[in-house]
C-alpha cells in the first residue's frame, strides 16, 4: 500500500464558532451534511452513507475548536492517518474558516478536495453562510 499526501484547506465560514463546532463534533450535527447517519458510542463514530458505512475513532477534540478522527480501518492496520476539522477565528477580523486536514493517496488529492469542497458547501447552505 502506498503512502497517502496529507492535503490540507480552508473554508471560511461566517457563522459563530460555537454553532460550526456543533456541526463538525456530533453525530446530528454530522448527519446534516458528512454522511446520511451518524451514530456515536464513546469514542467511535459510525458513518453511513447510502450502501456503505464507516467507523472512525475520535482521537481528540477540544469544544468550540476542533475534532480529529481516524479511520478504524487505519488503525487496524497502524497507519497514523487521521483527519481533523478546525476552527479557526482571525483574532482582528474575527472571520471564521473551518480548516479541514486530511490524507489520500497519491496522485487522489485533488478527488479528496473536491468531496471536502462539496461537502463544506452542503454545510455553509444549511447554516446559511455564503
């Protein structure tokens, strides 16, 4: 198997960080734009999308800051992949950008990027962000 890149982008987001946090941290808030359902027992998370489903173990987060999770699939097979969402806040503008860190495999960067952008637009529509 070969290495996968770590990629990583920034949405800015105008919505306050306490609402995106709930957006990017629990299982509702998920299922409105990552997956069809998602369903948390401690620190697994459980995917599902329409035919398939996925579990990720919560590896950290920190409220109204960021969450990152890996793959039990990854961590089956002792690969420190991950991916991370974050919040970050400009302290003099107080702009709000949700900063995503992932990983793909070679040469599939540019798919990863766009299923990230894709995804982020479906969030921005449901909080009402442009």
């Amino acid at each position: 198997m070969s290495d996968k890149v770590k990629y990583e982008m920034e949405f800015p987001i105008q919505v306050s960080p306490s609402l995106l946090y709930q957006y990017i941290s629990t299982p509702s808030g998920l299922s409105e734009w990552f997956a069809n359902n998602v369903n948390s027992r401690g620190e697994l998370f459980t995917f599902m999308w329409e035919g398939s489903e996925e579990e990720a173990k919560l590896l950290s987060k920190k409220a109204d800051d960021r969450i990152k999770l890996r793959w039990t699939e990854d961590e089956e097979e002792g690969l420190n992949y991950f991916f991370e969402m974050k919040i970050q806040v400009d302290e003099i503008t107080k702009d709000v950008s949700l900063m995503i860190t992932d990983f793909a495999e070679e040469g599939e960067e540019d798919e990863g990027k766009m299923l990230w952008s894709n995804m982020v637009s479906d969030l921005k529509q449901i909080l009402g962000s442009s």
